[in-house]
C-alpha cells in the first residue's frame, strides 16, 4: 500500500529556525542511531519514519557508520525513502556525517579531505540521494589542519552534494576557529549536534552553548533523554528488558549509580508535579531558554514518538521549577 502522509501534519510541529539561517528545523527530529540497523524489522522501521513524518518531523538524522553494520542505517533508510518518499524529498532535511571510523586503513577515519568527500559519495549511494541536507563533521580532529577539514565540508556544498554543514562534537573555541573559516569560504554552516540533557551538560561547560548563540548557529541535542534514564524506565533501578541490562554498549549499568536513580525520582516528583512525564519535562528542559533548535529522540516504538513530540504542550518551566532540576543534579 502506498504511503500518503497525513495533510494536517503540518499543524502538529514548531519549526524553529537554525540560528540566523534561513534553515527551519522541527522541535523534534529523528535520529537514526539505534533502531534502523541490519538487526531491527524493515515494518518497524517504515512505522517510524511514517509516524515521524505525519507528526511534522521532517528531519531525519544519519550518519556514515550507523548500523549494525556500519552503512546500513543508511542503506536501510535510502530504500524506504526511495519506496514510500519519494514524493516528499523537497519535504525532507536529511543529514548525514563523517569523522569516526569506517573502513580500514588511514583513509577512512578523523577529518581528512579524502575521507570526507569518500564518505560522503558513499552515503550518497547508500540513501539514493543526490545530495543531503545537512553534512556535518562528526568529531575534532587535532592531527588533520582545521582548514583542511572546513575546506572539505565548503567542497560538499560546491560540488551540490550538500545544501548545508554542520559540526558535531565540537567544543566552543574549536567551533570558532571553524566559522571562521567556513564564513570565508563562503559556506552555509548553520548548527551544531552536541550530547545535551538535564543529566550532561558539557556544551555550558566547553563553550559550545555560548559561542553558538553568539555566532548564530543553531544546535541540535543528541540524546537528550540521556539514553532512556531520563524516563521512567529506571526510577526503581535497572529493569530487565531495560537497554541498560539488554545492550550496553551505550548506556553501560555501573552509569546507573545510587545517587543518579535517587536525582531521576526528584526529577520525577517535579514533572509529577506539573501533570507530565519525566521524558516531556526533559525535552522541554533541553529547549528552556532558545539556544537549542531542535531534541534529537530516538525511537524503538511508534508510541514512543508520539509521547516525545507532547513534551511541548502545556506551560514552559518556570524558574524555580529549573532551580530545583539544577540542586535534583547537583553533584552527578
């Protein structure tokens, strides 16, 4: 059966702008790190991207080494999009990236020319696409020259194979230092994707949160629910069919300490408070104060989607509803 997506779907989302770009993106996009590899269902899979799209989400985020194995995020996601969307591509902002490792040997790692521009083509033809959205370097690297690595991602943009670019992982002075020159190569960089939640906050401590506000660059927030211990999946410890206990490849048990459940059930008690769950009143928390233009969530189930993209209704958090989140985590 063919896909039609749903007309009013435009009515569900805010579309906030990346900076001072003219790139509008929604408060909520999906991200297609866990869930879109050769191991998970091709039908759960199209119920995501159905679900997210008739919600307004019309980002889908991807990278080079998405999988298991690595390429397949992609490969999985280009056939769905050839199949069920190709209609709405103009619809669309699809991002991918390169910077972590990919193939063997020198040249398929870190932020080389070589590497960016190969990779690149790759994902190219995995997504069965003509260009991306938005082509972001996925981490520092200090061994290759910055203006290598900027010249590579402006060479994107020139040659149509990337409309936009982005910068992932970086902190505030390196970020800089790369504006800079992107701005001088005449290059559309307009966000950052950072880990950023109430449980890590790292992008206030290196510079990045400023120094992306006072650039005009938007950001986006990677796991913004902290890897599932900003729900309610891990208020009474470790559950056994938690990604804690089942993989933990990325959210590992011993992350889980006493004092962290103990921060999750005060955080929990203030988002009782307000009639929501802990995972809205987390989301929302992210996009408090307008530095941040989008949540990145990812997604096992349909429902999940659903209840992430609820995390704006109601009333914004007031002051001191932030000054109690901020003594709830004092200390982690």
């Amino acid at each position: 059966m063919t896909y039609l997506a749903d007309e009013k779907r435009y009515e569900k989302m805010e579309y906030p702008r990346c900076g001072r770009s003219g790139l509008c993106l929604p408060k909520v996009s999906l991200g297609f790190w866990h869930n879109f590899g050769d191991n998970c269902s091709r039908d759960n899979m199209k119920k995501l991207m159905f679900t997210a799209f008739d919600l307004g989400i019309t980002h889908f985020d991807l990278a080079n080494n998405y999988g298991p194995a690595y390429g397949a995020a992609e490969a999985n996601a280009g056939r769905i999009l050839k199949e069920d969307f190709a209609a709405y591509r103009d619809e669309l902002i699809i991002s991918t990236k390169a910077g972590y490792d990919m193939w063997p040997g020198p040249y398929g790692d870190h932020g080389s020319r070589k590497y960016l521009l190969a990779s690149l083509d790759q994902s190219l033809k995995r997504l069965g696409l003509d260009y991306v959205d938005i082509f972001y370097h996925h981490r520092m690297d200090p061994d290759t020259p910055l203006e290598e690595t900027m010249g590579a991602l402006a060479q994107a943009v020139i040659s149509g194979k990337a409309l936009y670019v982005g910068l992932s992982n970086y902190d505030g002075p390196t970020m800089e230092r790369a504006a800079k020159i992107l701005e001088e190569l005449h290059c559309p960089f307009v966000i950052n994707q950072n880990k950023y939640s109430i449980l890590v906050r790292n992008i206030e401590q290196n510079g990045l949160k400023e120094a992306s506000v006072k650039n005009g660059k938007g950001i986006i927030a990677f796991s913004p629910l902290a890897q599932g211990m900003l729900t309610d999946h891990y208020l009474n410890g470790i559950p056994a069919d938690s990604r804690a206990a089942k993989d933990a490849r990325y959210l590992k048990p011993e992350f889980i300490t006493p004092e962290k459940v103990q921060a999750l059930r005060a955080l929990n008690a203030i988002a009782e408070e307000r009639g929501e769950t802990l995972a809205r009143m987390a989301l929302k928390w992210v996009m408090r104060d307008g530095a941040v233009t989008s949540v990145l969530v990812g997604a096992s189930r349909p429902e999940q989607l659903i209840e992430n993209c609820r995390a704006f209704e109601g009333s914004p958090l007031g002051e001191e509803e932030l000054v109690r989140i901020d003594a709830a985590t004092a200390g982690l």
